[in-house]
C-alpha cells in the first residue's frame, strides 16, 4: 500500500490500460484521431486516486478481503481445466496468479526462472503456506499434467461421470470421475466462497463443512491416492473436511494393486 516503487509500477501498467481502453471505446478518443487533452485529465484522475492514502488503503482492504476467495476459485478452474474433457491449454506465463490486465500489461516477460525455482521449492506439506506467491497453483497444474502424462488412457478416452456431494454444504463441490475399464481418476474442488477460512488460509475451515460428504464410486476393496496432497482414501461417502483438509482441490486415482 505504502511501496513507492512497487505503486509506481503498477500505475505505469494501470496507465497503460487505461488509454487503450479510452482509445478502443472510441467516445471521447480512439487510436485514429487520439484526443491528448482527454486522455491528460482521465490519466490525472488515475494519478489522484492512486496518490490518495485513504484510497489506496481501502483498495488494500479490498484485495485482502476477496484475496482467499479468489485463490479458491484459481485452484478450482486449474484442475478443472487439466482433469476435464478435452486437451489442457495454459496460457503462458499464468502458471502462478496472474493479475496482468490486457496489452501491453499482458506482454511483460515471463519470469520462468522464478516458476522453476517455486516448483522445485513447494510441495503438499508447504503448499498453502505461501498460497500469495502462486505456487500452490502451479503444484496443482503441474502435478495434474504429470498424472495425465502417467496415465493418458483415461485422460483420453475415459468417460465424464459427475459426482454427487451430500450434506449442508453440497453445493460448495463439484466432482466427477473420469473412468475406463480399468482405471478410475477422480478430480474434486471446492467453489464457491467459502464463508469460514482455516487460519486465513485460501481452505474452508474443516467444521464449515459439518455433514457434507463427496461420494467416491469405484469397487469395493480398492484405494485412492490424492495426487496433491498425497493423502489415501477409501471409496465411499468421503467426508469434504477429510477430503478437503490440505488443499481446496483433489486429484485422485486408484493405486495399483497387489
């Protein structure tokens, strides 16, 4: 809030977005005939609101506040996107959180120095810890890609099966299982926005959840392992405080046998 450098940056980038939109609404300027005088005071205002303390302190009361919520709905929408039908596409450079607006914002370098070093550095135990700096998210997405890569058969031809979820809050899951004859993945993630936090963390609070469980079909006497967490479970009415308890997101798939 209070970072001259860090303000400074991020009013060039707001600057930068804030005349292309002016130009492309094409009301008052537009890239063919561009109205310099209106751009000046629009870009002035940007400048006032920017510099107000009071302004910028209640933008960062914001961003705290919806913060958590928003990582739920990354992490949701990254293993939606690797589990679901269909071929994964990631755009570059949004590995981790991404809050670029559109060009030239958009076409900053990407630090892919940094994404190698955060995955090397983050693993389920330490994950959410540091869940601002993104890598939480790239976890997911890269430990999703690699289990397509393991196992591509059901990624490719295995059927979409939605899961249902049971109790109070049922309706902050969604789930479904991709399945052939021989294989099962199982891919769960919490939506919505959760209205109890565990320790400020972007996880609901495991008695927010009271009765709701996630039905895992598969045979009898087989077992899961969560690919994000590296926890075990059991099919059957799995309860969402127990499925949920490390990562807001669930990948699972059966472990071999025998």
């Amino acid at each position: 809030m209070d970072d001259a450098a860090g303000l400074k940056v991020f009013g060039e980038r707001v600057s930068g977005w804030f005349t292309k939109a002016l130009r492309e609404g094409k009301l008052r300027s537009s890239w063919a005939v561009p109205n310099a005088d209106y751009e000046r005071a629009c870009l002035a205002y940007l400048d006032h609101c920017l510099g107000d303390p009071a302004y910028r302190a209640a933008l960062s009361d914001l961003v705290e506040e919806i913060a958590p919520a928003g990582a739920i709905k990354g992490l949701a929408q990254a293993l939606l996107r690797c589990a679901s039908p269909g071929v994964p596409d990631t755009y570059q450079g949004t590995e981790l959180w991404d809050f670029s607006l559109v060009d030239p914002d958009n076409r900053r370098p990407v630090d892919f120095a940094l994404r190698q070093e955060l995955l090397r550095q983050t693993s389920p135990e330490n994950a959410l810890a540091d869940w601002r700096s993104g890598a939480v998210k790239e976890m997911v997405i890269s430990r999703a890609l690699n289990l397509r890569r393991a196992r591509p058969d059901v990624f490719a031809k295995g059927s979409y099966e939605p899961l249902q979820a049971e109790g109070r809050q049922k309706d902050a899951v969604i789930a479904f299982a991709r399945r052939t004859a021989t294989d099962t993945v199982i891919a769960a993630a919490v939506i919505g926005s959760p209205t109890a936090l565990a320790r400020g963390l972007p996880l609901p609070d495991p008695e927010w959840w009271h009765d709701t469980v996630v039905k895992l079909t598969a045979d009898q006497g087989v077992s899961f392992r969560d690919h994000l967490s590296d926890q075990a479970h059991t099919p059957g009415a799995v309860p969402a405080a127990r499925l949920f308890a490390h990562l807001p997101v669930a990948l699972l798939a059966l472990e071999p046998q025998g």
